[in-house]
C-alpha cells in the first residue's frame, strides 16, 4: 500500500508540473494587429498579466487605467478568462504558450507576454514543498488520532492507508483530472439550478424583500433558509422513489468491499453523504442496537465529518452570493468536500477506535415511514426542513449573540482594564483591534492550519474559522468566511478554498447533544454508549476534516 501511494504521489507530481504551465506572472510585451503588427496600445513596465493556480486571474494596463480580474480555464490550447471586471463577459484566446513566452490570440490581435519569476508559480519546487508540508500535516494528524486512541495494538494500518489513498485519488480525480472534473461541474450545476428554484418560491413568498438588499441577514433570511426547506423537500421524494437508497446502496458495497467494514457501517457512512447526522442513522435504524462500540463510533464520526444536502445547497447560496459563476465554483468544493470526507471519518474512526469484535456484513436499508404517496412525502420533507430551517436560525441567533457577549468581555473589561487591546493590536499589525475569541481562537489553531496548506499570511484567520466551528458551528464559521472572503482578507485564494474544505462538517460540541438526542430516539438502550463516545466523535469528526483539507492544500 505504501509502494502505491509513492507511485501515486510520482504521478501526482510530474501530472501537475505539466499541466500548469501557463500559471504564474506574465509581463506584458505588446498589444498589436495580426494583420500590420501595429502596437495598439502602450504598455509599461508595471503592466502585468496573473493566471493563478486557484483559477483566478488579474491584470492592469496602467496607460489604459484598465483593471481586469475573473476566472479561467484552459483546455485544448484555449484560454477561457470569465470575467467580473470590468464588465460581466466571457472571452475565449487561442494560446501559443512556450517556456518563457505567451501568446494570446482574440479577434486579430495578438497579445504577447513574458514570463517573470512569480513567488504563487506553482514550480516543481513548490509543490514538492507543498507535498512535504501535507505529508507532514498527514503524519500530525494521525499522530493526534494515535495519542487519542482507546486501543493502539489493534489499529488496522491498511484502513487507514487505503482511506488516505482513497482520499488522495478523489481529490486529484476532481480537482485535476477534466473528465471527472465536467462531471463534478455538472453536478454542482444542478445545486445551483436547485438555489434558482428556491430564489422563485422565495420571490413569491417574499418580494422585493429578497432582491432589494445586500445586508447578510436579508440574504440568510430569505435565500438561505428557504433553501435548507426546499432541498429538505427534494431528498424526501427522492427517498419515497427509492433513487436515493439505490445510490447510497451501490456506493456502501463498494466502501465495505474496500474497507471491509460492517454493512451497517458502510450504508451509514455513504448515507452522510447525502443526509444529515440525525437522519442518515434512519438507514441503520435496525442494526444500532446491536453495533459494536467501534461500529457506533464510526456512525457518530461520519455524521460530524460530513454535512446534510439542505446546508449544502444553503452554502453554497451564501458563499456564492447570486453569481452562478461563483456559486458554482463554491459547489465544486463543497462536493468534493462531502464526498472526501466520508473515507477520512473512517480513518480518524477506526485509528481512534479499532474493531475488536465480529461484525455482520449485512446491508440492508431499513424502511422508513416516507409517506403514502409522493404528496405526502413532499409534506414530510418540507416539515423536516421547516424545522432543520427554524433550529439553524434560531442557533444562529443565540450562538451569535453569545460571541458579541463574550467578545464585549474580552475587549471591553479584560483587554481595555488589562491594556490588552493595544497588544492585540500590535501583535495582529492591526488584523485584531480588540482583545477577543476570534484572537484568541486564531492564534491558537495557527500552526495547525498552516500544516493544512495555509499561507503564514492567512493561517490566524483560518485558524479562527476553524475554531469558531468546533466551539459553535459551521453556519458561524462559514457567516465569518464570507465577510472575511467578501472584504478581501485573504492574502491568497488558496486559504478560502482549504478553509472551504476545514468547515464542511457537523463538528463542533452542539452536534454532541444532537446525536446522543437523535441516535438514541432511534436505540434508547445505546444512549450511555452514545455519551460516553461524544467527545470523542467530535475530536474524530474534526480530523476527518482536515485530513481532507491537507490533502487538497496539498494539489491546490
């Protein structure tokens, strides 16, 4: 196994070396006519052309006073920027690209750069640093997974290569190969086609409401819960068809197969996928009562390292704001987030917890009361989701203003009696202006996120999303990703999309009680089992995250 994860990462390198060679910095040489060669425009020494490796670009010609940024892609020696600035559009140039030299070619003109020296040019040599910095993040996380561990002798090493090979080939397969990447797109398209559909219930509903502001609340209010109720509604019908058990039944043979895993084990881990962390146990309902303790554990870890669909789709309208564009790149990740997660619960689980016990291969879903007809199925699921909508908001609220409560603590007793506040302000070269949980939770989780890819610029404001997530919630996190993404706070487009990766999980100590409540409405006898286990899940769940943020920092 450790013979084909060194083959894998060979490839991995020489397959990404040679894909990215018109990422970097291009220096503008001359803007003319293909027909007389005639310059068209002046073009100055600071005038400069990013292609970066996180799929945007950025360029000035200074004589023109014109600033560009958007989007791009390149296929078939064709470069598609997607542009933002300075107007909305689409152009496609035909690429002559050759080791120190560019050129671009659209409607008779030919563009022509040179390449520069560029600290973001993902070189051989940055991303076998890259890789290194993973390898050793991989080896970190494990190693607190070891030092938590409940029986060390008996952990299965080939699991937990196999999950971490698994991991590795989906990220590579969505984030580099085209063909599985088109599928991913497409995938994502019909998230976002889904949040156009919520956006017309809404408009009835609600109005002008909905499209007469930008205020975050406005937009979490109107479009973001209306989505978690409409998605809620979409995966019931699906339920009452049985696509949904046919999908996660072809992808739970192919995880016990692989994992040899129980098949209550795998029908629960591949039902995170889809579900949430209370109803993805509805597949399992009959087996709970008998599940090893390991088994338990595995089931409790998946639901903390994966998110529900509604809260997907949600997410995905929050991060993307009303660009489908955007929204679609943000569904991308989320996707491959959820997907990914599912082996590294399994990794984190069953290191944390090794099977000691015989276990049943079985895989049956058991039946659930999904309505008598589609009707009532879309009754139920819209009920479920009013309530999933209510909860969301209703924590929101109080999670919220618990922060502003504790942060007014902080900063306006402790820091400004202390003279705390002016450190913090130094200290943070003005990032922080108070003494505060968002400065105390992003200095602390520092390192570990500069393990997971991080750039030294941006590692204590993802440390903070990370720990705004374990001590609230995903939805506090993800609110705080955007502003922060929304007023340009990232240094580097790479620290959003690993942070992306870091949040898209149900991790954090509230997700405790609602397991313990929800697993043991389902097997009562399992409660004791389920408390005993909690904190432990939640220390799972966030390794599951983070081996899959390590990994993608690591091909981003």
């Amino acid at each position: 196994m450790l013979k084909s994860l060194t083959l894998f990462l060979s490839f991995f390198i020489w397959f990404n070396c040679n894909s990215q060679e018109i990422i970097g910095k291009w220096q503008f040489q001359n803007i003319s006519s293909i027909e007389n060669s005639e310059s068209l425009k002046k073009i100055g020494s600071d005038d400069l052309f990013y292609i970066l490796e996180d799929g945007t670009f950025n360029y000035n010609i200074e004589s023109s006073s014109l600033i560009a940024m958007g989007d791009w892609s390149f296929e078939n020696n064709t470069l598609k920027l997607v542009y933002e600035l300075p107007i909305d559009t689409i152009r496609y140039y035909q690429t002559n690209l050759k080791e120190s030299s560019l050129t671009l070619t659209e409607n008779q003109i030919n563009y022509t750069f040179k390449k520069e020296s560029f600290i973001n040019n993902n070189s051989e040599k940055n991303i076998l640093s890259d890789i290194l910095r993973g390898i050793l993040g991989v080896a970190t996380l494990i190693f607190i997974c070891f030092l938590f561990s409940r029986n060390r002798r008996n952990i299965n090493w080939n699991v937990v290569w196999k999950g971490l090979l698994v991991q590795l080939i989906f990220a590579v397969c969505i984030l580099k190969v085209p063909f599985v990447q088109n599928g991913f797109e497409w995938l994502s398209s019909i998230f976002v086609t889904i949040l156009g559909f919520t956006r017309e219930g809404s408009l009835f509903l609600f109005g002008g409401l909905i499209e007469n502001t930008e205020s975050f609340g406005y937009i979490f209010a109107f479009q973001v819960l209306p989505t978690i109720i409409f998605f809620s509604a979409i995966t019931s019908v699906l339920f009452y068809y049985g696509i949904l058990q046919k999908v996660v039944l072809f992808f739970a043979r192919i995880m016990r197969r692989l994992f040899h895993l129980s098949g209550a084990e795998s029908l629960a881990t591949v039902g995170n996928i889809f579900l949430g962390q209370t109803e993805s146990p509805l597949l399992v309902k009959p087996y709970i009562k008998n599940m090893t303790l390991s088994e338990l554990f595995c089931l409790m870890s998946g639901g903390m390292a994966t998110i529900a669909g509604g809260v997907l789709a949600a997410y995905i309208g929050f991060l993307g704001g009303n660009d489908p564009v955007t929204q679609l790149f943000f569904a991308k990740h989320l996707l491959a987030a959820s997907v990914m997660s599912a082996p590294a619960a399994i990794v984190a689980s069953k290191i944390i917890y090794p099977e000691t016990q015989k276990i049943s291969s079985e895989i049956k879903i058991s039946n659930q009361d999904l309505g008598s007809n589609v009707l009532e199925a879309l009754s139920i699921g819209t009920t479920q989701g009013l309530k999933l909508a209510v909860n969301v908001g209703a924590m929101l609220l109080v999670f919220i203003a618990f922060i502003a409560m504790i942060n007014y603590f902080l900063g306006n007793v402790i820091g400004q009696f202390l003279g705390i506040n002016s450190w913090v302000v130094d200290i943070s070269k003005g990032q922080y202006q108070l003494f505060s949980l968002e400065f105390i939770l992003g200095y602390t989780l520092a390192p570990l996120t500069w393990l997971m890819g991080v750039c030294k610029e941006d590692i204590v404001l993802v440390g903070q999303l990370l720990g705004e997530k374990i001590v609230l919630n995903e939805f506090v996190a993800y609110i705080s990703l955007g502003e922060l993404k929304n007023g340009a706070q990232f240094f580097e487009n790479k620290s959003v999309i690993i942070a992306t990766y870091i949040l898209c999980g149900f991790a954090n100590f509230a997700s405790i009680g609602i397991q313990i409540a929800g697993i043991g409405t389902l097997a009562p006898e399992r409660t004791k089992d389920l408390s005993k286990l909690g904190m432990l899940s939640l220390v799972s769940g966030t390794m599951a995250c983070l081996f899959t943020a390590v990994i993608v920092g690591m091909i981003i």
